[in-house]
C-alpha cells in the first residue's frame, strides 16, 4: 500500500526517495530533541544519510524490506512511522515511529500506529506485532496503552546510544485482540 489515509487531515505515505530532502530538514531542526530517545539521529549528519537509509529500504528484497511511511498532517511532514523486522514466516513484525516536536501531544502518532496495525493484521496477515520503547520515554509508552497492547517485560539494556544503554520496555499485540477489540466498539 502507498497510501494510508487516517482522517481528513492526516495520512500516510509510503517513503520515496523524494522525501529524503524533508526527512533530513525534520530531523535537523528536531535533532536535540529527537537524540533523546532515537539511536539513528547521531548518525544522520547529512542530506546523504538520509537518501542511504531511504536506498536501503527501497533496494532490500521484497519479502525483508521494513515497511516505512512518512506521516502528513495538513500538508506538513509530521514523522516516520513504519514496521521494521517483519517476519513473513512467523506472522509478525515491530512497529517503530517518530514525531517532529511540533506535532507532539495532538494524537497524530497514536492514531498513525492505530493504522499502521490494522493495515499489519489485516492486509500483511500479521498475528503479533510489538513495539520497543526506551525507558522513561512517556510520551512514547503511552501510544501501545492506549491502543490495547500488553506490556510484556523489560528488555534489560536494549539499546545503546548518546553514551549509555537503555533498557526498551516491550508491548505486544495479537490479531485476535486487534480484531476482537474493533468489533466490541463497533469500528
């Protein structure tokens, strides 16, 4: 899919290669505040890396490619959101998501992920998708709470960046919960 569309003002968008220009800007003038919590900031100093990174999802092979999408709201680039570790074989994959600071406390990633899920278990046939967030990112730990996912354990020093380790706290949720949460509200 190339394009989800979330509500009136919102959507999401498969990455391209023209997005690489935006996607550096966002993560240029986001960069103190993103670094906190994101390994790959450090490591996108130029225009190139970005364009790299985007090459590199576009050129893997189909079946081991992350599913990456650009996240719009009102015509203004917002974040990334994407699964990352899909297993085709097993049913599932990872989301990973991040928003400029701009966007942030308005609902757009929550509901950007809420997407995302459902387009995982209901056109890639996932049954379990999880999502890894870094310790004491509140913010970021709130989005699997309030979309039904379980918390599942701690996964001790996960991930290792701005000089220290992080312990990522890990939420999953299954197909039949996805699919049986929608039907009791009546989405």
């Amino acid at each position: 899919m190339e394009y989800l569309q979330i509500d009136d003002h919102t959507h999401l968008e498969r990455i391209r290669m023209a997005h690489a220009g935006i996607v550096f800007e966002a993560i240029a003038a986001n960069r103190h505040f993103l670094r906190r919590w994101l390994p790959f900031v450090d490591q996108t100093r130029t225009l190139e890396d970005t364009r790299q990174y985007i090459k590199m999802l576009l050129s893997a092979p189909e079946k081991s490619r992350n599913e990456v999408f650009t996240l719009w709201y009102r015509g203004e680039f917002a974040g990334l959101a994407g699964f990352k570790e899909m297993d085709f074989i097993n049913h599932r994959a990872e989301i990973g998501y991040w928003l400029v600071e701009k966007w942030q406390g308005k609902g757009l990633m929550t509901a950007a992920v809420s997407k995302l899920s459902d387009y995982g278990f209901r056109n890639l046939n996932f049954n379990r998708i999880q999502i890894r967030v870094a310790e004491g990112n509140l913010r970021s730990t709130a989005i699997p709470g309030r979309l039904g996912f379980t918390f599942e354990g701690t996964e001790r020093e996960g991930e290792y960046h701005t000089d220290r380790y992080f312990n990522l706290k890990v939420y999953s949720l299954l197909k039949k919960e996805w699919i049986g949460g929608i039907l009791r509200r009546g989405a």
